[in-house]
C-alpha cells in the first residue's frame, strides 16, 4: 500500500479520494509520483467510482515537490522525474471520473501541478498558489507553465511562473485557477457534496470529459468531429436512453441515471 498518497474509497455513494498524507507538507517525491500513477491506473477501470476528490488535509493541499531529492538531479535524473511526473498528472488528469481538487492552505508547484490536473479546484479562503521554482533558479516540471496558461491567459501565467508569487484564493479565482472558495472548516465536505452530485450523473458526462480533453488541441473542424463521435456514443448507453425517455414523461431534470 502507497504510504503518503493513498486512494480511500466509499467516500460518499460513487466518490473516493486520493488523499495526500506526507507530513508536514505533503511535499511530493519521486515515489508518491509513482504511486499517484498506480492509484490513476486503478481507477480508470473501476465503474463504480463516479468521481474523485483530491485531498491533502485541511492545513496544506501540498506545498511542492520534495527539494531534498534535487541536490542529487543532473540533467539526465532531471529529465527523466519531469517525464514520470507528467505522465502521472496525464494519467489523473485523463481519468474518466469528474475530479475535484480540495485545496487548503499552500498549493505550491508540483502540488499545484497536481490540483491544475483536475477539473474542477474548490479552494479553501486561506489557500494560496503559486509556481515558486524560479526562486530555486528552476521552472516547473510538471505542466506548470502549461497548464497555467491554459488557464489563467499566458500573461498570468509568465507573472506567476517568471517571478514565484504566490497568488490568494480570490485573484486565484479571478483567473479561472479556481472554481469556487469556500469555509476552510467545510471544505471537505463541499468538495465531497459536490463530487456526489457528479456521481449520479450519466455515463454522458465521461463523453463529454474526452470530448473536452480530446479537442482541446485540434484544429476546430478536427474536433467537432469528435465531439460528433462522443454525441453518437451517448445514444448506446442506458443512461441516454433513460434520460430521453424521463424527459418526455416527466419533463427537465427528474431522470435517475446508472452510470452505464
């Protein structure tokens, strides 16, 4: 068993959590990396789990990758951490479940790299963000210059990654960084209240994720055909049938999906 990232399931109905648990600041290291991959891999093929909560307790989400590895990098050990640490946050990022990220206290390089990798960040009103790595005459390795610009505009992006400040849960979600804040006592269980909502929703809304994530990059007559083939796919499950059929019975909003 993973000991400072672990998957905790039964959550809540359909929800589990990833929960970061390496003291005293969840400071990512090459093997939690390793076992966030495992833990993504076990997901992806569980059906039962409907959506995930990312969690790193209620003082900090993670205040970045574990410095103490770094003295021992060259360029090649260098390289090679950035690739297994993207392919990690590719994996969580891919999953077929809604994610959420809970974030208090300090999200701050790899753990915002992590908490970017969701779709959705509820931070706590204490949270702060931050790319920090250029004050170790670095830059982020795990899609923080990416990611970061695809959402908070590239302007914010190279303020935030150029000079390491750390950014508020209100500017934060003034540029999009963010989805929602929240009571620092509560946040948890908005997050897993939120997460349950997305669980008893229909097997259309891992359709609509891959037709999100897998567009995002095409030219715009390439991804509307996916979007096309991700439309088609939601008439074979049970769910868009049962959706169809409640709607012209009931009206709007009172279909109870399976997740099938």
């Amino acid at each position: 068993m993973a000991e400072h990232i672990r998957l905790e399931r039964d959550t809540a109905p359909g929800v589990a959590t990833i929960r970061l648990d390496r003291p005293k600041v969840n400071a990512i290291s090459g093997d939690m990396v390793t076992d966030l991959t495992g833990i993504c891999s076990e997901l992806a093929g569980d059906r039962t789990v409907r959506a995930v909560v990312v969690w790193g307790g209620p003082k900090v989400f993670a205040a970045g990758a574990d410095i103490e590895e770094f003295p021992s990098f060259d360029r090649v050990r260098a390289l090679e951490f950035s690739r297994r640490f993207n392919a990690s946050l590719l994996s969580l990022e891919s999953l077929p479940q809604v994610t959420i990220a809970a974030v208090a206290g300090y999200a701050l390089g790899g753990g915002l790299e992590v908490a970017v990798s969701t779709d959705f960040r509820m931070a706590a009103d204490n949270a702060r963000f931050g790319v920090p790595e250029i004050q170790l005459g670095l830059i982020p390795g795990g899609g923080g210059t990416q990611r970061l610009a695809r959402l908070a505009g590239i302007t914010m992006a190279k303020e935030m990654v150029y000079t390491g400040r750390h950014v508020a849960a209100e500017e934060a979600k003034a540029f999009h960084i963010v989805s929602s804040i929240h009571d620092p006592e509560s946040l948890y269980e908005d997050a897993i209240a939120r997460a349950v909502e997305f669980a008893k929703g229909p097997a259309a809304l891992r359709l609509a994720k891959e037709a999100i994530l897998e567009g995002l990059h095409l030219p715009l007559g390439e991804a509307v055909e996916v979007e096309a083939e991700k439309f088609a796919a939601a008439f074979e499950t049970s769910d868009g049938r049962t959706g169809v059929q409640s709607f012209l019975d009931n009206g709007p909003g009172k279909a109870t999906f399976s997740g099938s």
